[in-house]
C-alpha cells in the first residue's frame, strides 16, 4: 500500500529516545500514527509515515527502517532510497513493495534496541517490537489501538485471524514495559498493562 499524501508537521517526544506523529490517513480515512526511537543521535524508524521537510531534519541521522509487517510500509521505501539506509521486515511478509534489505524472525534483536516479538492475528507474519531499556516500551501496531483513554482491538474486518489477535494481547501481558505505542492512536503512559486487560475483558463481554 503506497504512503498517506497527508504529511505530518510535528514531532512528540513520548519518552527520553521514543519520538512519535501521527497524521489523517487518507487511504483508510483514519488515523495512523509511526514512532522513531533515537540513541546516540541514530534514529530507527518504526512504521515510518511521511513528514514535512522541516520535522524530519529533526530526527536527526537515520540508522535503519523496521516494519511490524507488510501493511505499515508506508514510507519506508521512499525513506530508504533518501537517506541510503537498511530496511528490517518480518520474514515470510508477502505483498511488500520492494524487497527488504535484511530479514528478521522473532527474537531477533534489530537496530535501536528492538526485539522482535511475533504477533499475528492481523496476518500471520505481524509483529510487535519490545523496547527493553528505560522505562520500556511495547510498539503493538494492529492489534490494539486508542480512543482517547480507552483501547480496543482493530476492527476484525482488518483481521485475518480476530481470535489470533486476541491471543496475542493476552500473551503481551507477559512483557514488562511502562509505555504501549500504536500504529493508530496516541502513545499510553498510564498503566498500559491493566489497559489491555480491560481491552480483552470489554471484548469479552460483547
């Protein structure tokens, strides 16, 4: 799926080296939302979506480009071709655009500190990434996303396997991190943990 026309203006600071923006996604009528995480002034960026000339200087040298899974390409490819650098996706992603420079499996350690957690329920092939340092932080792209102080899970008609998905917000509970990042909605830095559990039990209920 091509990049979002929209371009984003403004870069947030969710925590010391988690940067993040969001825009309207015109191609889904929706938000969308990409995270960077920066260390020694090298900047990966997760899910990147496209900004406007002036914030993207802002991010500094860019290290490397990782992708959760086929369906947050975005402006990876774009991003890759300007600043010359590697782009990390999932292996046994079907539909990319362009042929990724290095593979990654679960478990994997990527660029940035990130370790690759499988995720699937969206697709088979999705993945989350773990932050481990700081305060630790968990970037759960499709499965769950933010509404103002609640969350939900993505609507099922953007799910391969909704019952999968649900799986896998269970099995986040397993890690320790202090901030839940998302691919559509705002960083939570108030008890994400207890938020997904509240998620899962809603869901439950209906």
């Amino acid at each position: 799926m091509s990049e979002p026309r929209n371009r984003a203006r403004k870069i947030e600071t969710v925590a010391p080296g988690i940067l993040h923006w969001g825009l309207h996604d015109d191609r889904i009528n929706f938000r969308s939302d990409a995270h960077a995480i920066k260390v020694a002034g090298q900047t990966v960026l997760i899910d990147p979506l496209p900004l406007v000339e002036g914030a993207l200087k802002k991010l500094g040298t860019i290290e490397a480009i990782c992708l959760t899974g086929s369906c947050h390409q975005r402006s990876a490819w774009r991003y890759r071709k300007q600043f010359g650098v590697k782009v990390y996706a999932p292996q046994g992603a079907v539909g990319l655009e362009e042929e990724p420079d290095i593979w990654y499996a679960t478990g994997d350690r990527l660029p940035g500190g990130l370790k690759a957690v499988h995720a699937p329920g969206p697709t088979a092939v999705h993945y989350a990434f773990h932050l481990e340092r700081g305060r630790r932080a968990l970037f759960c792209a499709d499965i769950l996303m933010r509404e103002g102080k609640k969350l939900r899970f993505v609507s099922n008609e953007y799910q391969d396997d909704p019952k999968r998905t649900r799986e896998t917000a269970k099995s986040f509970l397993q890690l320790q991190f202090g901030i839940l990042c998302f691919d559509h909605g705002a960083p939570m830095m108030k008890n994400p943990r207890a938020a997904i559990q509240k998620a899962l039990e809603a869901d439950e209920r209906r």
